[in-house]
C-alpha cells in the first residue's frame, strides 16, 4: 500500500495482516521473502495535511458518548439508530464514523451501517484524547481507615447524589494484578461525599480520588456488585490505561479480560439497552 499518510493504527492494521506499506512522510514497512529484503523506518506520526473542513475529531463529550456505545452494545446498527441512542445530531455521527472507519477501527460494509468494532484499537484511539485525572475534574483525599474502608462504606451509602467506583477497584473484580491502593469514584457531589466518608484533602499521599465526571454518559450501563456500583468494563478500561502508578498495567489487564468473552461485559443488540444497572 503507498499512500500520502497513514495513520498509526493503519499501519498496525497492515502490519497484523503481513501487507506491505510506504507513505509520502517516510512510513515504510517493507519485507521479502525473496530476495531477503526488511526496510523499516518512522516517518510523520501527524497527518501533514489539514484536516478536512467538518471532519469529527475522536475527542470530547460527544465523542465520548458514540465511543462509549460502539464499545459497549455490540453491531450492526445503523447510523440513526446510533444516533438515536446517543442523542447525537445525525450529521456528526456520521463525520465521526468516518473518521473512525478511516483509521480501520469499525467496519461499515454498507454505508451508515457498522457491522463490525475493534474494541481494543477503539480504547487505544480514545486514550489518546483523554486522561482519567484531567478530562474529569478530580479532587484528591486521604481515607483515615484505608481506601478498602472508604469503599465499604459507599455500600451502605445514602449519599443522594449519584456514585459509581472506577479504577483499580473496579478492575480488580475482573481482571485482578495486585491489591487496589486507590479508590478511585465519579460523583455528582463531590463535597456531600467526601464529608459522608469522613476523607481528609490531600495533595500528597492520597488514597482516594473523587472525579466529577466529564459527560453524564460516565452513568451509562453501571454495574452493582455487593451494594457498589461501578462503572462500564470498557470505562474501567478506558480509566485504568489513562491512570497513574501501576493503574495501566491494570487497564492492559481489563483488554486481555474484556477479548476473552465479550458476553461477559457487552450488550448483544441495541434492544437490550434500557438505561438500568445490572449485576456482573
């Protein structure tokens, strides 16, 4: 394949699939059998040209909203029906299925329609737009008793605002690589909880994060577990691999857990959306 530019995942994609590529930029990849041949080097890792007028970039609450879907409810559907779960003008889904379908992140055999996901290159794409302690606005405090305290306490909570852990703790209940040691929780009031918890501001040494999330879709397909809700597998993944300390390798976890049995964690068919917490 010779083209002017391609993407990183574009040249994993050909990569995977053993296919030779060259771009205009010096991203090359070339091997032979015969005549032993292996050319290899790195060229532009942006595309030099501007992007097109219109063009959806993968990044922001909107974008967080159709990646969140494409990644949790398993295809086909169609444009309006992606449009219509999301509620997402039809126009900018369209831009950004484009965009995401250049890249080789879905499959649309029949325009509008999205019959196939890479979950795994979706996750990865979107983290390059987002970070679990910046997007979100996050608020760090110390649990006197222990972060494993502070989450026992949120099973019995009668917090009024809405609550749902993420994080190592959310992680380790799937794809477990050591013992939590921050308790890491979206809040729609992020005082109420940290007064209910009894947790102490800190800027050094904290044991607990409070996020106020960065779009209202953080609530979408929670799961509860012993009194405890968390977030979405593919959140968690998503948080994990954009979190600090040894919260990747936790996210690289989530992947290889989440690759295994889709069923485990992913919807089968729009149908079965319906806005309500289930158990895992």
């Amino acid at each position: 394949m010779v083209a002017p530019w391609l993407s990183g995942r574009t040249r994993e994609a050909l990569t995977a699939d053993d296919i030779n590529f060259l771009d205009l930029t010096g991203n090359v990849r070339i091997t032979l059998m015969y005549p032993p041949l292996f050319i290899s080097s790195q060229g532009a890792s942006r595309d030099p040209a501007p992007m097109e007028r219109g063009k959806a970039r993968v990044r922001g609450p909107k974008a967080g909203r159709l990646v969140r879907l494409l990644l949790d409810v398993a295809p086909p559907y169609k444009l309006s029906q992606i449009a219509e779960a999301t509620d997402l003008a039809p126009g900018y889904v369209s831009r950004l299925l484009d965009a995401l379908d250049s890249d080789a992140l879905i499959e649309r055999p029949r325009r509008g329609e999205v019959t196939s996901v890479d979950v795994p290159g979706l996750i990865r794409r979107w983290t390059d737009g987002y970070d679990l302690l910046k997007t979100n606005v996050a608020s760090t405090f110390v649990a006197p008793n222990g972060p494993a305290s502070a989450l026992e306490q949120l099973a019995g909570s009668h917090t009024p605002s809405a609550l749902a852990v993420t994080g190592s703790f959310a992680a380790v209940r799937l794809a477990p690589v050591a013992a939590p040691a921050l308790l890491v929780v979206y809040s729609a009031d992020v005082g109420a909880v940290a007064t209910q918890l009894g947790l102490l501001p800190s800027d050094r040494g904290s044991n607990v994060v409070l996020l106020r999330p960065f779009d209202p879709v953080i609530w979408e397909r929670t799961t509860v577990d012993d009194g405890v809700m968390y977030v979405a597998a593919a959140q968690v993944a998503i948080d994990c691999l954009t979190g600090n300390g040894r919260m990747p390798s936790e996210g690289e976890a989530m992947l290889t857990w989440m690759e295994e049995d889709e069923s485990r964690w992913r919807l089968q068919s729009l149908d079965e959306l319906d806005g309500r917490a289930s158990s895992l």
